[in-house]
C-alpha cells in the first residue's frame, strides 16, 4: 500500500470515529472502545510500524527545526506525523465528551469544539476549556456508598 492509500485509510477511518463522537456521544462502544481505544490503538500501531520501517534510513532529526523538515521529506515518516495527530487530537476529542457528559454540558455545546479538535488540534481544545470554563463546576452527583 502506498503512503497516499494507507493517508487516505487513516483520514476516512478518523472522519467516522469522529463522526460517531458526534452523533453518538453516550453509546459506550463509541466513547469508550471505537474513539477512546480501538481506533487510537491501530493508529498507534500504525505509527509504530511507519517509524520502525524508516527509523535510521533519512536524514534529519528532532533537534531543530531544519532536522524536522528534513524528517518529514520522506512521505513514509510525513504520514507517521500525520497519524500520530490523528490519534492525538482523537483522544483529545473523546476526553472533550466525557469531560462534557460528567459536567452536564450540553452536547451541542461540545460539537463545535470536537469539529475544531479535529481540525486545529489545540485550538479545538482551547475552546473546549473555554466552555467547560463558562459552566463552571458542574459535577454529575455521585451516589454516596457506604
């Protein structure tokens, strides 16, 4: 499979675990195995099995800024970056649900956020903090065991 197929595969994958946070936030399978798990563990898979296959053949490295664009010429490496925001920022968008579901926040409140975690990453989570801000200290209440 070619580094444009296995991108295409990573995205379309990402799209609908996305889609499912979105449309099916309080189905357990969804939060807690298909966004939460399952699909950030293929991605990690994936990662690995990019950045071992290339590790130590290319040029560049982590040390500076140059190192890291030499890094990402080779398209093999360029999708190991790419997966590993697409695993990153899906975690991220889970943890936006459940944050949300513990503190009653409504989900169409959250919505814009996972859309904009899913396309800017930090900035998605950013706002995120922002409404979970607005809300305040709003805990689902918890039944006293004894």
């Amino acid at each position: 499979m070619s580094p444009e197929q296995l991108f295409s595969l990573a995205n379309a994958i990402a799209a609908l675990s996305w889609l499912l946070l979105a449309l099916l936030p309080r189905q357990r399978w969804v939060t807690g195995v298909v966004s939460g798990r399952a699909v950030p563990a293929l991605f990690a898979v994936l990662y690995i099995g990019l950045i071992v296959s290339t590790f130590g053949r290319v040029d560049g490295g982590f040390s500076t800024l140059a190192g890291v664009a030499a890094l990402f010429t080779n398209q093999w490496l360029l999708l190991a970056g790419w997966v590993h925001y697409l695993a990153f920022d899906l975690l991220v968008g889970t943890w936006e649900v459940q944050d949300a579901q513990a503190r009653r926040i409504p989900h169409a409140l959250v919505v814009p956020c996972l859309f904009v975690t899913f396309m800017f990453g930090p900035a998605g989570w950013l706002l995120y903090l922002a409404l979970r801000a607005a809300f305040g200290v709003r805990r689902a209440p918890t039944i006293a065991t004894v």
